[in-house]
C-alpha cells in the first residue's frame, strides 16, 4: 500500500463505532490530517459534519481501490466556495 511508504498509520475498522472512536483518539492525539475511504465516511456523516469547523485534524475523503462515489470531490467543493465565496472547481 502506497501510504505505508509515506509512514502514515493505517487502521482498517468497518463498523461505525469503532471508526468514530478511531477518529476521536487521533483529534486527542492531534494527528493533523486524517484520510478515510468515502465508503467508510459514509458510516459517520455526523462525525465528518463535526470536525467540518474545526482546523485540526482536517479529515479527507478519499476513493478506495473500486474507485470514487464523488463525495469527497464535493466536501471539498464546499469548502472551497465557502471559503472563496464562489465555486472556482
């Protein structure tokens, strides 16, 4: 896998309270960037919305393996044309 080459931790959970729990330990720790599958985000919408307003960690959806369900393109669709005040993708 292509991220262990980077030495990022990888945790694969598939049921929704163990990745929330998974999610809250590393904001505790302060991890700065937490990547999950748009798959798996699905699971916890709450959570994602929650840590939507907050700097740290930004969680960022992403493909799995089959490939995109265009839900992290759009996250960050929306958080672009908030933060520009108009879509520019």
């Amino acid at each position: 896998m292509p991220f262990k080459l980077f030495a990022f931790d990888l945790f694969t959970l598939k049921d929704k309270k163990l990745i929330r729990q998974k999610i809250e330990e590393m904001a505790q720790k302060e991890y700065g960037i937490i990547y999950i599958t748009e798959e798996f985000a699905q699971l916890i919408p709450d959570t994602i919305k929650r840590y939507e307003e907050k700097m740290i960690p930004a969680i960022i959806l992403i493909p799995n393996h089959q490939g995109t369900l265009g839900i992290g393109k759009s996250m960050i669709q929306k958080q672009v044309e908030r933060a520009v005040g108009q879509n520019i993708l």
